[in-house]
C-alpha cells in the first residue's frame, strides 16, 4: 500500500503555480495557521497578468501591529478592497476563454465576507483545487512545532517572492496561453492559467513540476 504524503504549509492569497506544483505530489495538506504571521508575504498577496505586466494583488488587514498569529488576523472590514481585487480580475480575465465558468464561484468567495485571512486563504485554496480537478485532504495544524513531524514535508516559507522560483526546485516554467502580451509570464496567482486553460490546467502544472524531494 501506497504511503500517504503530507505536506505542511502556510496558506496564501490566490497561490502561486510554485504553490501547487509543491503540494500536488501530496495526499493531505496541513495549513500551518498557529505561526507568527509576516507581513509583505505571499500570505495576503498574488500576482495576476494585465495589460501592464504583472500586477500585485495585496489584501489589506486590520492587525497592522505587533506579534500576532497567521490564524488570528483579521482582515481588513468592507467591500472596498475586495471591490478593487474583482475590478482588477475582471479587467484582466474577461477575455479569457474559461473566465465565465469559474468567475462566479471565485466572486463569491472573495465577496463571502471572511473576517479572518486564515478562512479566506483556505476556501480560496479549495476554489483552486477544485478547478483543477484535483481532491486533497485540507487540515489546519493544532500548534507551532519548529520542526514538522517524521515522514511530513515541510514547506513552510519555502515559496517567497523575496527570491526567484528559479532559486528554487519545485516549479519549472512550462508555458501556456495567456490574454496579454507577447512574452510569457511565470509563476502568477493559480487563476491565471485556470481562466487561461480550463480543464488542461492539471496537464500544464503537472508539466510544470520537479519530482518532489524529502
């Protein structure tokens, strides 16, 4: 019988191709929510294709200060930011060729009204997971160990935006259609290839991945 695989992780914003390529592998996926959170992190931020390039997307929150846990903080109340964040997709992906089949799921997410990022970040990651077709047992850890246990493999702060993937082996660019420019863009948040591809998205981010090592 087939050993299961963990992963432990720090959910983020709308994650990363680099994101999935490191948790596909895996048959159950831990979110570390009991970690100090820090700030200016793929924790409350994604990266989308736009007419201009690459855009940042960064949720505001309402804990701005001191030591405080990723399952405690808040986010930011109201309609505003989540207003621009759907503005800013919408412009992006409505040309896309499969905007209109996942749009209304993920609209209803980032509008749902989620107070804590923690929740966002996870029905946001089971949004994606779905659209790709693919089933994973999602869990949140219990407390903070520094060191994750035997035989789990631990991705906590592994995936960064502080240094390039290249930097890492986990996500190798494979390409794929995209709505703007003449270049091909890396690494955005997951939406971009599922409004991109559609159904030929697991075929793309499996191609995208290295073997995944203990």
């Amino acid at each position: 019988m087939r050993k299961i695989m963990v992963a432990l992780i720090e959910p983020h914003y709308l994650p990363s191709l680099e994101f999935f390529c490191a948790i596909l592998p895996c048959d159950t996926v831990v979110l570390e929510q009991h970690e100090h959170f820090a700030k200016q992190t793929l924790r409350n931020r994604c990266y989308i294709n736009t007419a201009q390039g690459p855009q940042l997307l960064s949720v505001p929150l309402h804990d701005r200060h001191g030591k405080i846990l990723l399952k405690d903080v808040r986010l930011e109340p109201g309609k505003k930011w989540r207003n621009n964040h759907w503005r800013t997709i919408e412009s992006a992906y409505r040309k896309a060729p499969f905007y209109d089949y996942y749009e209304r799921d993920l609209r209803e997410i980032i509008f749902h009204g989620h107070e804590l990022l923690f929740e966002l970040n996870r029905d946001l990651l089971s949004f994606c997971l779905r659209g790709i077709g693919v089933k994973k047992n999602i869990s949140a850890s219990v407390a903070f160990h520094a060191e994750a246990e035997k035989d789990v493999f631990d991705l906590r702060s592994q995936i960064s935006d502080k240094k390039p993937f290249a930097s890492r082996t986990i996500y190798r660019p494979n390409s794929y259609y995209q709505v703007f420019g003449n270049e091909f863009v890396p690494n955005l948040s997951l939406i971009d290839l599922l409004f991109c591809e559609g159904p030929e998205s697991l075929a793309k981010l499996k191609s995208s991945s290295f073997p995944l090592n203990k």
